[in-house]
C-alpha cells in the first residue's frame, strides 16, 4: 500500500473550528476566573528520579535500586546483554523488574535494591503487511505504533485509551481499551519472544510454550521479559460520533444498541449534586465507510492547553465540575456528522490532562462489574466516594468482552469497567484516604460480583485480591515452576505473592 494523499485543506480546517466550537460552548458554560484558577494553581514541575532510585506514573513510589540498566536497542545486542544482566543479578543476589513507560502506579517497575531493566530503546517496528502482523519490540510505545500503521492505512486492533503506554507494558497488565465488542488486547496476540530467569528465550503462543503465553500475558513481568510480539491488526477506519444523555440505569441498554460502532465509551458526572453518578454521556463511534483517499489525517487534537485547564479547574471545586458537564452536555450532538480516523482517536497522550505540580498527583482506580449489576455498584460508590472526601476527577464507562488466553485474567465474561481518576495530596494523608476509598470500593465491586485492575495503587488487602483473582495461588504456583529462584519480583509481588 501506498500513504495516502494529504486531504484537502477545507477538511482540516473543518476538523479545527469543530474543536474551536467545543472550547468555545465550554468558555460559555464556565465563570472566567475558574479558567484562571486552573492556569494560576497549574505549575507543572519536572522532578527527575535521582540516580540510584526508580519510581512511576503515580509520583509516590520512589524506591531505592541497585541499577537502571538500558536494554540495547540493537536485537542482536540486546538479548546477550540481557542474559548477562540476568546472570549477574541472580549471582548478586538481586532481584530483577522490568519497565517501560511507567504508568502502573503500584510498584509493578520496581524490584527494591535489585536491577531495573529499562525496556524502553527496544522499539523496532515491522509489517508483515500480507498478514496484518506487527512485529514491535516491547519497548515500543503506542505513540510510534499508530503513526507507523496509519502509513499503512492500519491501526491498532486494541490497545489503551491514551498512547502514552509501551507495548511490553500493555501485555504485562492485558490492558483493554474503549475498542467496542473486544477482550483484552491478550486476544490480539498472535505470539511473542519472551526470555526467562535462566536467560533461554522462548517463542510463546496459544500452541507453543502455551503456559508461558497465559502467564505472561498478564502477569506484570514476574514470568521474564517479553522482547517482541507479533499483535494482529485492523484496518483503519472512518468514524462520526454519535452522542446522548442518558440516566445511568440506561447505559448497558443503550451502549449495547450501538450500531456498527467501533469504538463506544461512556462518561459520567462527577459533580455533586442530584446527578451525580446518575446521568452519562455515551458516545458510539460509528463507522462510516469510506475510500482510504477519504480517511481523516493523523492531526493532533489541539487546543491541548484550553482542554487541560478545564479539566484542571475541577480540583478541589464543585464549581469547576459542574461547569465541566454543562460544557459537555452542551456539546452532545454537535459533531454529529464530522468524521474522524480510528487513529486519530488513538493517538493523544494522558499527558495533556495529567498532573504535574509538586503537592498533588492523580492516581487511577478501575473496577469491573457484571452489566446487570452495574446500579447497585453506582448506588455504593454515590455514598463511598463523598463520604471519604475523595477528589474525583473523572469516570469512564467501557465494556469489556471475556478474555479466553490469560491466566491472572480480570475478564471471566462480559463486564462494564469503570475507570475512576482522583486527585490527591502527595502526602502519607492524602495516601492514606486514597487506600481507605479504594478498599470500600473494591467491597462493594466484590459483593456484585465484579473485581478491580491490579496495575494501579497496592491499597486492596491481600484477602481482597485473593477474592478478586481466584486462580492467584495457582498464577504464583506456576512462576515458582518457571522462576524457582525468585528473580523476577517487584512491589505488587512482594505484596500479593507467598510470603
């Protein structure tokens, strides 16, 4: 295939006044001083981890460490050098993790005075375009991949909501995305390199070493490193939004009525007050087929900064977060009838909203629930959430198909996730809250029967992660079998893992 022409300006200047129009309805809806509350109180900070430290995403889990080691980003280099890292943790008697952007929040990166193996340099991409086959080193971050494919008129089969993510850390956490209709993004793949404890590398698939290929997948690099995988992809597509406020008792009748959508995603109302938790707005990206000439380019957004200024103005403000969803209801509907790529809807970093300033971070919390549970999980989170005073910034809705490949597996049959980001003091307090919060919602998931994700902060209770990952002492059996030294460790399994 051949990239596709450049698309008339008329069509890109469309794409800007649409967003032009929804930054203006939402300067409209907002009283100015809290658009300069938010600039004022918005002091992004750069706060390098100081050598001899690893830390992640969530900014509270520095941790002292014996090495940061870089893989090559040559193959041939890269996986000699490895095995001699390996080697030389284990006769050091050190403990090995493996990392790559960063965006768990618990610790997974991170093996405490052991060795952290960076896997970001390892990012080679390759086509096998007569199989929709991509081959991506682990280190790869969906940033590079989602260029790379849409030259191809590709895109990725599932992936998460952002493109921050490495690929290698996406298959450690079998991350899903709002992809309509699909499991884990385990089910995109086809097999991937993976080396183990004793330094041997191992093609793992559904047919071959199948029992690494379930474990790893998943299994928050306690199995070894993955290098490469081979993921299937999809083609990339035209989409036009279709958008409506409904009350949340509403949402699984409606969000399964969807009609050829490719990708479908929910967002609540975070604002105190009778709605509560109760009203969302459900956007279906529908497709509209389309010749390839006619797919939208790969553009940027824009209006980055207006966008993160209304969502930072929420912070600690019932004003900001009423604001905010009057801004977006208003613009329900108004871009019905504009189009957008499936990679254009891929291709934004969490950056854009995330925090930054010294005093605060944001930290993620996801629970899954069965759909016909998913008002009674609501009906307890409308009371848990204000009770503990959490900041609660933001609350997707996606559905999630059962995952058939992995072991540790979240999926077991249909479920609706909800994706809970909070603001909090960076403090032992603000901390402490956070785990108060998030053990009372992992009740109220478990008692519908649901669970909750594990790449995030390690507040749940060992006897909650027990009840929520049945198959965990068999999962922690097998890396006994495959890791008898115990190489492989980090802060989730030093938690969750035998003592």
């Amino acid at each position: 295939m051949t990239p596709a022409p450049r698309r008339p300006l008329r069509r890109v200047v469309r794409w800007a006044l649409l967003l032009a129009a929804v930054a203006a309805v939402g300067c409209c809806a907002q009283p100015a001083f809290l658009w300069v509350g938010a600039w004022v109180r918005d002091k992004p900070v750069s706060e390098p981890v100081p050598p001899g430290f690893a830390d992640d995403v969530s900014r509270m889990n520095r941790t002292p460490v014996a090495e940061v080691w870089p893989i090559p980003a040559d193959p041939a280099a890269a996986e000699g050098q490895l095995r001699d890292v390996l080697r030389r943790a284990h006769d050091r008697k050190l403990n090995a993790s493996i990392a790559g952007a960063r965006h768990s929040m618990g610790g997974h990166t991170i093996a405490p005075d052991g060795v952290v193996i960076d896997m970001l340099p390892f990012k080679r991409l390759e086509l096998d375009a007569g199989r929709n086959i991509l081959r991506a080193g682990a280190g790869a971050r969906w940033s590079e991949v989602v260029p790379f494919l849409d030259a191809h008129g590709l895109s990725v089969a599932v992936m998460q909501s952002n493109n921050d993510f490495s690929v290698g850390g996406s298959l450690s956490v079998n991350c899903h995305g709002w992809q309509h209709d699909r499991p884990p993004i385990a089910s995109t793949v086809e097999s991937f390199r993976l080396m183990t404890a004793d330094g041997a590398g191992h093609r793992c698939s559904r047919a071959e070493n199948a029992e690494l290929f379930a474990h790893a997948l998943g299994g928050y690099g306690l199995f070894g490193v993955i290098l490469e995988a081979e993921l299937r992809v999809v083609p990339n597509e035209r989409y036009t939004p279709v958008s409506e406020v409904i009350p949340t008792e509403r949402y699984v009748e409606r969000q399964r009525a969807a009609a050829d959508a490719g990708m479908v995603q929910g967002r609540l109302c975070v604002a105190p007050g009778d709605d509560f938790l109760r009203k969302a707005v459900l956007t279906a990206w529908r497709r509209a087929p389309c010749g390839r000439a006619e797919i939208p380019l790969l553009n940027a957004a824009g209006f980055a900064g207006l966008r993160r200024q209304v969502f930072r103005a929420q912070i600690g403000s019932d004003a900001g977060k009423a604001a905010r969803w009057r801004a977006e209801t208003a613009i329900t509907g108004r871009l019905e009838g504009a189009f957008f790529s499936r990679n254009q809807l891929l291709n934004e970093g969490a950056d854009v909203y995330g925090e930054r300033n010294a005093d605060r971070t944001d930290v993620l919390h996801e629970y899954f629930v069965p759909p016909d549970r998913l008002e009674a999980f609501l009906g307890a989170a409308r009371e848990i959430v204000p009770r503990h005073g959490a900041d609660l910034m933001n609350v997707t809705l996606r559905t999630v198909h059962e995952d058939k490949d992995t072991a540790l597996r979240y999926a077991d049959r249909e479920l609706v996730a909800l994706v809970m980001l909070f603001n909090q003091p960076r403090d032992e307090a603000g901390d402490a809250r956070d785990a108060a919060t998030t053990r009372e919602l992992v009740d109220a998931a478990l008692a519908v029967g649901g669970r909750y994700y594990l790449p995030y902060r390690p507040h749940p209770t060992p006897a909650q992660f027990a009840a929520a990952y049945p198959g965990a002492a068999a999962f922690f059996a097998c890396k006994a079998r495959h890791d008898p030294a115990g190489l492989f460790r980090n802060r989730f399994s030093e938690k969750y893992g035998p003592r």
